[in-house]
C-alpha cells in the first residue's frame, strides 16, 4: 500500500463480491443444505458437487474427506481438526464468543450464512484492516461490490441464483460473459494473494521462537491461552500434512499477534 500511494490516491477494490454472491468454497455447505430441502432435486446436486468440489483445492469438507492425518502424541486419540478450541475456559466464560447473535432472516442457508458474514463476522473485520491499512499511506479504497443498491439487490435474490449448476456468483459471471476472458469466467479455484505465513512458521527457528513465546509463563499467565491445548495445537501443527498447516496457520498467527500487542501496548 505504501508503494500504491505514491502514485495514486483512489483505488477499487473488490471486497464484497464473495460475500454477495457466495464466491467461497465455505458456502458450498449451506447450499449443499438448502438443496437437500428440494429431494426432488437430488439427482442434480450430485452432479454439481462434482464441479463445486474444484472450487478451492483447499476446501475444508474435501480436506476433511480426503486427507489421512495421524494423530499427534498427547492428543488423546483424536485427529487434529477434533482438538477444540485453544483458549482457555474462564476467558471463553468471560467474553461472548457464543453465535447466539446469529441472526436468520432468510429462509436459505446460505442466505443466512451470506447476511452474518456481511453484518457481524468475516467482511467488517477485513474492510476494518483494509481502511486501517490505506489510510495509513493516504490512499482512499473504494469498494463498488458494496454499494447499497448492489447489496439490497444481491439479498433480494434466492439463493439459487448465486451458486448455480456448479458456479459460484453465478450472476456475475453472466453480468460479465462479454467483458472478461473466457479462462478466467470458467475458472472455478479462487486464486488468492497470501502472505507466506505457513513456510515462514516452518522455518526452524521461527517455529523454536513460536513455541517459546505462546507456552512463556509471561504468555499463559494472561489466562487467555490453556497451556495443554495450546501444546496440542502446537504439536498437531507441527505433523500434520501441508492442508492441515494451512488451515490452521491463521489461528497460530493471531494467537502470535495477540501476545506480541500485549507486550507492546498493555505491559510496556
């Protein structure tokens, strides 16, 4: 962002797209969901799983079918994705981490799913960091996907629209059928700009200093991380296949960050 801004000052964005019109391979459940509620249509659902299945080759109902994972040592028996939540009881009773607050205005699964990523979860904690991000170097980011009238629009229609004989944003692929190349409308894999946080945690040392910061007594004593989950986090991590490490690098990351800000802002 700090290069972007030294030659522009506005820049589009296309934050809300997938929110809109159920672009990721997460929503393929709720769909699968609504679907099975038409058993008249059941013949029709297997033949689109086939095409959602190449949506994202990382899904995580196709990782969880696909991907043999050994348990790691200390984790009672069960694999990696079954070890719970890392912190710790008191704070989780302490805070409100409950969906309770989902809210269900739609009668579609995936409509729901679509309007609680909109309102409370996933795309205000992005356009939060996005705005945080660009008005640190003075560049004004627009998002269009965003606008009232497109949101009012895209919640208008069932869901049916949205992922449609095995195409995720089914409409905005029609809406663009003659302004955008053939290979990238029928291209099913969301191809994303990650940060190369999994190879980074991999490297011996950085994984030596990750370990020694999350289980620091200076760490634990904040009473946010249980010590024994963390270690079967850690642990599980650290065997599991490169899927696994994928999904689960993000959590690492946060729980790095959180302490890091800790010691920086709250205990200097």
């Amino acid at each position: 962002m700090e290069e972007v801004g030294r030659h522009v000052k506005v820049v589009l964005d296309g934050q809300g797209g997938d929110e809109l019109l159920a672009g990721y391979s997460r929503y393929v459940l709720p769909y699968v969901v609504d679907r099975l509620r038409r058993p008249l249509d059941a013949g029709g659902l297997v033949r689109e799983l086939a095409d959602l299945g190449e949506l994202e080759s990382r899904s995580r109902a196709w990782f969880l079918a696909r991907t043999p994972i050994q348990p790691a040592q200390g984790a009672l028996g069960l694999p990696p994705w079954l070890l719970g939540r890392a912190e710790s009881r008191d704070f989780r009773r302490s805070v409100d981490v409950s969906p309770h607050r989902r809210e269900h205005p739609y009668g579609s699964a995936v409509n729901n799913m679509l309007w609680n990523e909109l309102r409370h979860e996933g795309l205000p904690e992005v356009l939060h960091a996005e705005d945080a991000l660009s008005m640190a170097f003075s560049v004004e980011s627009r998002t269009p996907f965003l606008d009232h009238r497109l949101v009012e629009l895209c919640f208008s229609l069932p869901y049916t629209d949205k992922i449609s004989g095995g195409w995720t944003k089914s409409p905005l692929r029609r809406a663009l059928a003659d302004d955008v190349p053939r290979e990238i409308l029928e291209r099913r894999r969301k191809f994303g700009f990650s940060a190369p946080t999994p190879a980074w945690l991999q490297r011996a040392d950085n994984w030596r200093a990750t370990r020694e910061l999350l289980l620091d007594p200076r760490s634990l004593g904040r009473g946010i991380l249980d010590r024994r989950r963390v270690e079967r986090a850690l642990t599980a991590y650290e065997r599991g296949p490169a899927l696994y490490r994928t999904h689960r690098t993000g959590r690492i990351w946060r729980w790095i960050t959180l302490e890091l800000w800790f010691r920086q802002f709250i205990d200097a």
